[in-house]
DNA sequence: TTGTCATATGAATATTTTATCATATGAATA
DNA sequence: TATTCATATGATAAAATATTCATATGACAA
C-alpha cells in the first residue's frame, strides 16, 4: 500500500454515519430539513409517506447527530444540525452534477445489476 | 416550503446514488481504491473477505460508475474515476471529523435505537 | 491440453432494513 | 377531565440487501 490514510477512522464510525445517511429517504427528509426546519406532520404531508414512518426516520437521524427538534406546544420542529449542512451540500451537488452519468452507468451495465435498476 | 431545489434531482437518481454509495463495505472498498488502485484478490486481502463478496461489491460500484477496471493479464485492476473521488474525499472528512460527535449521539440516544450500536 | 490462478456469476440463504399497524404518551382545548 | 391533535414507540410483516457456496470463464504457464 502507497497509503494507509482509510485506517485513520474506524469502522464503528463509518458504520454509524450510513446508519443513517446511506438511505435515499433519509437523505430527501435532510435535503427538505435543511432549508425548511418543520414538523413531523408537515414532513410527513412534503414526503408523502406515513407518520410512523417519518418519525422513525427521525429517531434515526436524531441518533446520529444529524437533526435536532425543538418543541413547539404539541409539535416537533425537527432542523438540520449545522455541522451535517456541508455534507449534505455536497452530496447533493455530486448527484445533481453526476445524474446522467449515474443514469447512463446504469443502463450499460453488466447483466449482474438487479431488475430494480432497469 | 422557502426553498424547493430538494425537487430539482429526481428520486431515481438519488437512489442511483445510494444504491452503491450507502454502505460500509463498498465506501471502504472507494477510500482504499481511490489511493490505491488494484486487483479483486489484493482488495480482498486488504478487506479481509471472500472472493465473490469483493466481486459483487465491484460489480455494483462499477454499475453506478464509481469505479472502471482495466485488465493486466489474469489480473483486473479496479480504480476509482475521477468523478467520484471529491464526493469521497469530502465523505470521508465529515466522518473523521465528526467522529467523536457521532459516536457520542449514538451512545446519549433515546431507547429507540438499535443494539447491534451500543 | 492440462492445470492453476484470478475473477465473475448465479442461486440459495442469512441478515438487515424498511414499512406498517396498533397503541401509547403528552400537550392543548373545549 | 374528556377529547383531539401531534408525535413516539414497539412489534410484526415485508422487502431489500448482503453473504456464502458452488461453479463457470478466461488467461497464462507448464
């Protein structure tokens, strides 16, 4: 090996940041979080999905340090931490840049890619 | 909503992403790649696991265009394209630098998250 | 051409993750 | 305090993903 700087984080840590990253709905609750502190009921309406689902996503990005809430009477205003906000940026810059390259990747791929994709 | 650019990326693409990008294992196999570039039998023993794991696993970055191979006799030397390499560089950085945060959120966290963490 | 090394592939299984449902909690208000 | 709205939680079901195993392919060397 030329360089060893992939053993400078350990594995636990890499593993607790996909927990939660790794996971498209999670990223789009984040992309709307950031811009737009709002609550579960309002994310649940913006993300179309079930209120259970939603605040369980939550827990999870609360787990791992990427949202924070602040209650309001009855709801929960969940807000993107500042530290996460670069990562996010940038991960949605990468996407944007690279949409039709992922898409093209894809379509030529080998036979091995899953139906799903196709 | 104050800011709708969360809609410009549709919801394939961000998938696209995820579907290679959101996972441990094949962000190790990017961090390891992106500095070194090599064979399927050198990762896996850089990696520590099977063969047809390590296979599949580049299979799947390849399919999503993180990574290209090029052939050197029994040989396939997998590399990371150079699109890739600043989304995991800048990944990579958010996670060594929030390491101790992250690991911390996990440990204050609500009864709700999952053993498999603590 | 046979054997061996390197890699790829497909199928089966195991594991993890996600989604859903039922229900609990807790705040506000009639 | 009963009711309703907002959210959280836990259990289960369903789906997706990862891992493993057996085997195929393909290059090279004996």
């Amino acid at each position: 090996m030329t360089n060893t700087s992939y053993n400078l984080v350990n594995d636990n840590t890499i593993r607790l940041f996909f927990d939660a990253f790794g996971n498209m709905k999670r990223f789009k609750i984040l992309a709307i979080l950031k811009n737009d502190p709002m609550s579960v009921s309002r994310l649940q309406r913006v993300m179309n999905c079930e209120q259970s689902d939603v605040s369980h996503n939550l827990q999870c990005l609360l787990n791992c340090g990427f949202v924070n809430k602040k209650i309001n009477g009855k709801e929960r205003i969940y807000y993107v931490n500042e530290e996460a906000k670069p990562i996010i940026n940038a991960v949605y810059k990468h996407i944007n840049k690279y949409e039709k390259y992922l898409i093209s990747c894809n379509i030529m791929a080998n036979p091995a890619i899953s139906m799903k994709n196709r």
